[in-house]
C-alpha cells in the first residue's frame, strides 16, 4: 500500500442513493449493486464450496467442539478484559481468534504477529494464554518496530528475514487493496520460517469475484480501485472503502498459484455447530486459509 493510504477517509456527506450514483458514475467500468453481498448463507457457502472443489481446491471441515470455544473465551476472559471490543460483532471476533490460534497451533516458543491488527486485542491474548511473543502490525502504526507493535506497511514490515514463525489477518485480508494481497504472501514468505504459518479467518469468498465498499467513504478515497472483473456492492453504514471477495477463480489466480512454492494452503470450513445457523449474520465466519511456509 502506498504512503498515502487512508484506511479510514472522512466520508463524503451524502445519502446513500446519492452517493450510490456517483459511485456508479466513477466507476462506470464496473457493475454497481446497491446492497450487501449475502455471505453467510448456507446455500451460498454451499455453493461457493462447490465452486472450490471445481477448482480441484479440497475444503476441509474445521475441527472445534462449542466447548473448546467456551474454554478459549473463558481463557482470553473477553467478557472482564474486553467487555467493549468490536460492540455487537463480539461473537464474531471470538470464533475468528480461536479458529485462527487452534489452525497456528501457538505456543510458548511461537513468534506470532497479528497483521493489520488495528485495536485488537488479540496479540495481547496470545501472549497471555499461550505465552507466545506477540505482535500487532499496522499501517496506521508509526513507523518501525517498538515495543510490541509493527509500524507500517505490511508488504515491507520492518524485520528480519525468518522473523516470526505464526502470522493471522482476522477480517483484515479484505482490506489490502490493488495488488497488495499479492505482495503481502510474497512478505509474509519471507518473514515466516520454514515450517511457520499464516491464518486468514474469515477468508471472505464468493460465487464471482466481489468487493464491498461503504459508498461515502469510497467517493473519500481518491487512490481507490477495484479488481478489474470486481462486481461492486454498496453496503450502507459499513464504514469501509474497500472488502475484496474472492470468486474461488479468484483464490487461485491471486494467492494459491503465485505463492504455492512458497506455501503448502488450506481451506476450511467452519459450520455447525460453531458458526452456521446465525439468520442474524452476526457470526459469519465460513471459510478459513491456512498456509504452512515450506
């Protein structure tokens, strides 16, 4: 991402209708849809994995019993300790830090970073459960490495070849616009050890290729740009400039193939009893990716 970002730009003081038709007009090459995309529906994750399995990609069920959930919240003690964090998506948060700790296996030799960590509470978690030494990485960190955080771009993190052996982006991924993604696995190869490995909970997919923009804050963000064969869809109040969906096409062109000299990848699923079943969409973790650096 350049020097310039802005994850979070003042968004523009407009209605939404209105802000939907400017950004149909900005981005006239792209289909424009005024809604949510439906993630996690259950015929969707149906097809979507479908979709994976014509791509000769095995989706692999997660192993995680409610119980296990319950002692992992009770360990992070998320209810005294965190009581405010992420409002009504709490539970939400919660799934993605235990499927994305239980697929690293951490422990107290691992060197763990959270990428694109913003105020999460997680890398203080892990040090706290599972005695790692942990890091928050961020772009709107300063610069460089203090203490336990890592300022700046997570394409060019500012450490050591090998550094770290555990890596996660828990609802983060999304956010890497342009090319980023595809550099951030080409860093994340040079900054994880053999045998280390990256977690991304929720891997946010869908039948086509998609992205998901809060419309006021797009028509903000002057260096926005959307995938070339990206379906847009506006998401009133969501307060974000850019969520990418990968089509399970997608998935392989951009991260799998690039990077599977690098990476041995896998994807699961997280469903019943842990996620599915949620008509709210207040728990909406369907898909996991977990890379193991070779």
């Amino acid at each position: 991402m350049p020097d310039a970002y802005e994850y979070l730009p003042k968004p523009r003081e407009l209605s939404f209708e209105s802000a939907v038709a400017q950004l149909r007009e900005r981005f006239s090459e792209h289909r424009v849809e005024p809604c949510w995309l439906p993630f996690a529906d259950q015929a969707l994750t149906d097809e979507i994995e479908a979709g994976l399995r014509g791509q000769g990609l095995a989706v692999e069920p997660f192993e995680g019993r409610p119980d296990e959930l319950e002692l992992f919240e009770r360990r992070a003690e998320y209810s005294t300790r965190y009581a405010g964090y992420s409002g009504s998506n709490q539970r939400e948060k919660r799934l993605e830090h235990f499927v994305a700790t239980r697929l690293l296996e951490l422990g107290p030799k691992s060197v763990f970073i959270d990428v694109a960590a913003a105020s999460s509470p997680l890398p203080e978690i892990t040090r706290r459960v599972f005695g790692c030494r942990s890091f928050a990485q961020d772009i709107m960190y300063a610069p460089g490495v203090r203490a336990h955080e890592i300022g700046g771009d997570a394409c060019a993190m500012p450490v050591e070849a090998g550094f770290a052996d555990a890596a996660a982006l828990t609802c983060s991924l999304e956010h890497f616009e342009g090319d980023a993604d595809i550099r951030l696995f080409t860093e994340l190869a040079r900054v994880l050890r053999p045998g280390g490995r990256i977690v991304v909970a929720p891997l946010y997919l869908n039948p086509f290729a998609a992205a998901l923009t809060d419309p006021r804050f797009a028509l903000a963000a002057d260096d926005l740009r959307f995938d070339a064969d990206a379906v847009i869809h506006c998401a009133d109040g969501w307060g974000n400039r850019h969520g990418r969906f990968y089509s399970p096409e997608t998935l392989q062109s951009r991260i799998l193939r690039p990077h599977g000299d690098a990476f041995d990848f896998r994807v699961f699923r997280v469903g019943e009893p842990l996620a599915a079943g949620h008509t709210d969409h207040s728990v909406y973790l369907r898909f996991a990716l977990l890379g193991v650096r070779r």
